[in-house]
C-alpha cells in the first residue's frame, strides 16, 4: 500500500482592505481611502446656524479654549456666507445624547454674549482652528473602542435619572466627540444666482456617531432629506447632480426612460400620445450622442462613435459668456463633441418637464413676440403641425390579424376536445394555448410601430426632427420657488449657440439690446414657448 502523503496548501487571503492605498510609480505620492471613517451631514438653509448652535456644546478643554469660542461666535452669526469661504474649523462638543430636546423644538439660537462680526473673526482667527484629533488614525480608533452604546446609556440613565431630563454624574464621563465644520459659501455670482444662495455647513463625524448626531440636528428642527430634495436644491441653485456624462448620470437616464416607457404602454392606446404626430424622435430620454452628430461641422468615419462630454473648463466657458454678451463669434476653440450646461427661465406661462427640446427661433418668431407684447398675448409663438402617422393603419390591420389568429387557434383548441370528448369516458379539458411568444412577439412589433424611428439610424434625424432646429435638450425642469418663474437646467451644442447668435435681429435706433432667447417645447405638446437662459460658469463646482 503506497504510502499517503497530506495535501498542503499554500494561499494568501486577502478577501477584504478595510483602507485601499494607492501609490504612484515613483513612490512620491500615497493616497489612503478612509472609507467607513467618517459621517458626513450637509446642512444647507438659512437655519442651519442656529441647528449647529444648539446641537454641538464646546467640550470644557482648556488647551482648545480658543478654538471653541471662535467656533462658537462663527455659528452666532446670521449666515455661514458672512464667514470665510470653506472656512474648515475643528470643534470639540460633548455627546449629542446630551444636547438632545425631549421633544422636537425648533432651534432658536441663544445668544449668551454678544456676538462678534464676521471682520472680527475674519481678522481674529486662531492658528489651531483646522485642528482635530479626527486627522490622527489613534485618536479615531480610540473614539471607536471608547463609545458609550444607546442600549448601555438608557440603562445608566433609569438607575441614575431621578427626574426625567434632568443631567446625571455618569454623562459628565462621557468621551467628547470631535467634529470638522466645513462651511460652503454658495452661489459666488451674483448674475447667475443670488449670491450666497445654497450656502451651509458640511458636519464631519466619526464613525459609530452617525445615529447619534442626526437625531439630535432632527431633533432641533432639521429637515432630513433624500434624492429628491437634493435634485430641489440643485435645480434652484441652476445646476444638477449627476451630469448627463458621469456614469451616474447616464445610469439615472436609463433607469428613467424604462420607467417612462412602461408607463406609457401600460396606458391604453387612445391614452397614448402620438409621438410621431408631434415630430418627437426620442421621447423618453436625451440623445446627446445623436445631437451632438448632428451639429458637428465635419463628420468623418473616425467620428461617428465618438462620445459628448459637458464642458467643465471655466475659462472656456467665460469666453462663452462674454461672446453672447457682445454678440460676437464663439471661440474657434471649443470642441464640436462638447455640451454647454445653461439654465432657463420660461417668460410666460407655461410649464417645461424634463426631456424637452431647446429650440432654435427664426425671424417670423422674433416678429410674433413683438406683436403678442404689443398686444400682451400669451399665446404660444408658435405651433407644431401635426405629422401624417404611417404606422397608424399598419397598427390597426395588425391588431386585427393578431385578434384574428388567437381566436382561430383557440377555435382549434375547442375542435380539438370536442373530438377527444366524443370517445372519452372522462372528462377532457382544454390543452394550455402556448401562445406567450405570439403574445411577446406582437408586443414587440407594436411597440416599434407606436414609437419614433431610432435617431442612430439617419443623419439630422435629431436636429431637424421638427420645423424648429433643435440644438439642446432639457435636463430637469419643474417650478423655482426663489425666482418665482418655472426654471429648467438644460444643454445645448456649441455650434447651435453659434447659429443663435448670428440669427439674432438686430436692435433698431436706440432700443435695448433684446436678452438672449430661444424655443422650449415639451415632448408631448405641439405649443412651443419663449424662455431666456444664461450659461452656467461653475460646472465643475456648483453652489449647492
């Protein structure tokens, strides 16, 4: 019998790396992610100084005694944009659990002396500010090993609480808690938006305090908010979270037009709008590869797969700016696959949703907007004719034929079990239909038949699908509550905005230089709308 050797094994497990490092070839740089470190809130409002004020209570340290009061005083003021911009501070604050209102309270902010000005703390400002004991990995880890847990603190306040609320011994032992405010100066132009607009607080926490800090910020009377809110906040500041080029971006586009195209075929068909009858090739989402193929000045076989990408480059985007200010030609520089982020303000009534087209207006529109002022009519400029649909009979004869050919086969069915029945001595029941790749292949070709033709497949099919040339589409639209009018954030291609502002109508005599316009239209409506817009400089950087 031979004789049996063990089986060895030898491996390296590294299943998990609770801190990726990267470094570069040289060895000149490291970078460490510390992810699963740190919380961060976002404190955006013109609330979010008396939330802080009454949330966070300096720490009694007498070697970071400079450092709160100065804290203290900067959230006395009325507005975190009267401070330095990104003005980082490190604050030492007992626990939240302490600070925390037995009921929720709005937040009034106590004044205990008198406050100092934004030139004094400006002026005034201690040279350990930024310091924190979060930037040392000891520190954090003793922060972790150290937390007091909720269930452990309920019990020690029913042995030690002889009245409810009132402060214990043991709450004096508790480990403060360090914290980074990051302050956000919001909107920096004023042409663009009110200056100031969106700015706030950013709240850096360690880990396992989470729970603990945002109870206690809801608790003084913040608002917690999601996606949603968040879409809000950045539409009203004139940008938008996730850019149609980012992977985000596109992923949100695609979730949304699935979303959008089952609900229109859950509808029935005379609740459908007829998108062929209102020249809309892509209802359901933006085909910015497909626009920006359209404008492009010279199209090679190399270019046909090339992709878009928002311009981010501000001092591109300056020169943008200051061309349509002038009227003058647009930069020979920029790039023909690039979009410009814009954002529009309708100048009559009306409403714009997401998807929209950004038109071009001709002269017989210029002329038409000055007749309705005269008259102050609110018509739209202009209405889309309706298209003949090609595909309306070969849906109707289709349907038919489909109707027609269930109904035979389960005619067939029925012959079938008659039959079997006659020289039965049980019962015979009817054999399943088997039809679920009819069903499926007919839904397939209707749905084909009911929407557009795919804009990949014939040149300018984007640009001149309608009787205005489109050159943007829009984003995210819906009502401003700061400016009172329905807002929309949008882009359009360099060489339309180009073509705008050469087809723009000269002033006559002394009458003022008209703002520059252009045409907004909805994907299911024919009325095609004014609306003025202005380039957005901080792409890179918004303000929210």
């Amino acid at each position: 019998m031979p004789e049996q050797k063990p089986l060895r094994f030898w491996t390296k497990t590294k299943a998990f790396d609770p801190q990726p490092s990267y470094s570069n070839s040289d060895g000149t740089l490291h970078l460490v992610l510390l992810q699963r470190e740190f919380n961060r809130f976002r404190l955006t409002g013109p609330r979010a100084q008396k939330v802080l004020l009454a949330s966070l209570r300096p720490h009694q340290e007498e070697e970071l005694q400079d450092q709160a009061i100065y804290c203290q005083a900067a959230l006395q003021l009325s507005s975190p944009a009267e401070l330095l911009s990104n003005l980082v501070m490190g604050h030492l604050v007992v626990d939240p659990r302490l600070q925390r209102p037995k009921k929720r309270t709005k937040a009034v902010g106590k004044v205990e002396q008198p406050p100092s000005s934004a030139g004094d703390l400006l002026i005034n400002q201690p040279k350990s500010l930024p310091e924190s004991p979060l930037w040392s990995k000891e520190a954090r880890d003793r922060l972790a090993k150290g937390i007091m847990s909720t269930h452990k603190y309920d019990q020690l306040r029913e042995q030690h609480a002889v009245v409810p609320g009132a402060p214990c011994a043991f709450e004096q032992q508790m480990q403060a808690l360090p914290v980074i405010l990051i302050q956000r100066p919001g909107s920096q132009d004023p042409r663009y938006k009110r200056l100031a607009y969106g700015c706030g607080w950013d709240v850096i926490a360690p880990a396992g305090y989470g729970m603990t800090l945002w109870l206690t910020l809801t608790m003084w009377g913040a608002r917690p908010g999601g996606l949603r809110e968040l879409d809000t906040v950045a539409r009203e500041a004139g940008a938008e979270v996730h850019l149609p080029d980012t992977l985000a971006g596109v992923q949100r586009a695609a979730a949304s037009a699935d979303e959008l195209r089952a609900r229109y075929f859950r509808m029935p068909p005379n609740k459908r709008t007829n998108y062929r009858k209102l020249a809309v090739v892509s209802p359901f989402t933006a085909p910015w590869r497909h626009l920006v193929r359209d404008w492009r000045s010279s199209l090679s076989p190399a270019s046909e797969g090339l992709s878009f990408y928002v311009l981010r480059h501000r001092q591109q985007l300056e020169e943008i700016v200051e061309s349509i200010r002038h009227r003058s030609p647009l930069p020979q520089t920029l790039p023909d696959d690039a979009i410009i982020q814009i954002q529009l303000q309708l100048l009559s009534r009306g409403h714009v949703k997401d998807n929209a087209l950004i038109c071009l207006p001709t002269a017989t529109d210029h002329k038409q907007r000055w007749r309705q002022l005269k008259h102050n009519d609110q018509a739209p400029v202009h209405v889309e004719p309706t298209q003949p649909d090609l595909n309306e009979q070969l849906r109707k004869e289709l349907r038919q034929s489909h109707k027609l050919k269930l109904k035979r086969l389960r005619s067939r069915r029925v012959r079938e079990k008659r039959r079997l029945q006659e020289t039965a001595t049980k019962r015979v029941h009817i054999r399943p239909a088997n039809t679920a790749h009819l069903v499926r292949d007919q839904l397939q070709e209707m749905c084909r038949l009911w929407l557009p033709t795919d804009p990949a497949e014939m040149r300018d099919s984007v640009r001149r699908q309608c009787s205005r040339q489109v050159f943007g589409y829009v984003s995210t639209a819906g009502f401003s509550f700061t400016e009172a009018l329905v807002c929309a954030v949008g882009y359009v291609t360099p060489a339309g905005l180009q073509q705008l502002i050469e087809e723009l109508p000269k002033p006559k005599g002394n009458r003022k230089q008209s703002p520059l316009m252009c045409l907004v239209r909805d994907a299911d409506s024919r009325d095609y709308r004014w609306a003025s817009f202005q380039v957005n400089l901080n792409v890179a950087s918004p303000a929210f």
